[in-house]
C-alpha cells in the first residue's frame, strides 16, 4: 500500500491528537490526586497539629506550676487546682485528636 503524502500528514496529526488527548488525560488525573492529598492535609492534619499545638502548650503550662509548686510552698493550693484543670484540659484535648 502506498500512501501519498496527505495521508502521511494526517496520519502524524492524527497521532499527535490522540498523544496530546492522553496526555491531557494523565493531567486531570494527577490535578485530581493532588486535589485529594491537598484536602486531606486541610481537613485532617492542619486541625490535629493545633490541637497537638494546645497539647504541648498545656504540658509546658503543667511543668512550669509544678516548679513554681517546688519553689513556693504558699501558692501550693492554687497550682494544684491549676495542674488538676490543665490534666482535665489535657484529657479533653486527647479525646479530641
């Protein structure tokens, strides 16, 4: 068979369309992941780091009364009602992670 050299034009046109449809293809389908992972990090992992951010501040908040407790015998009632609302805090903070 031979082919004269429209067809042979159209040909090649032909198959850059079909590459460039694939490609185009493959771009939605990567946009999409990205999509996914993007909404997963803003709705699952960017509210467990504050909530781990509350953690830590409450855990450094607890060591901080504690030595105020070694050093100051007088304050020692209002630090433990502290540390016992910070531990309460703490636990509401772990069940909501």
């Amino acid at each position: 068979m031979h082919l004269n050299i429209a067809h042979k034009i159209y040909g090649v046109a032909l198959a850059v369309v079909i590459f460039m449809a694939a490609v185009a293809g493959m771009s939605v389908w990567l946009t999409e992941q990205i999509s996914d992972e993007l909404d997963l990090v803003a709705n699952k992992q960017l509210p467990l780091s504050d909530t781990i951010g509350q953690i830590n501040t409450r855990i450094m908040e607890q060591g901080i009364l504690l030595q105020r407790l070694f050093g100051m015998s007088h304050e020692a009632a209002a630090v433990h009602k502290r540390i016992d609302q910070l531990g309460d805090e703490l636990n509401a903070d772990f069940k909501r992670a």
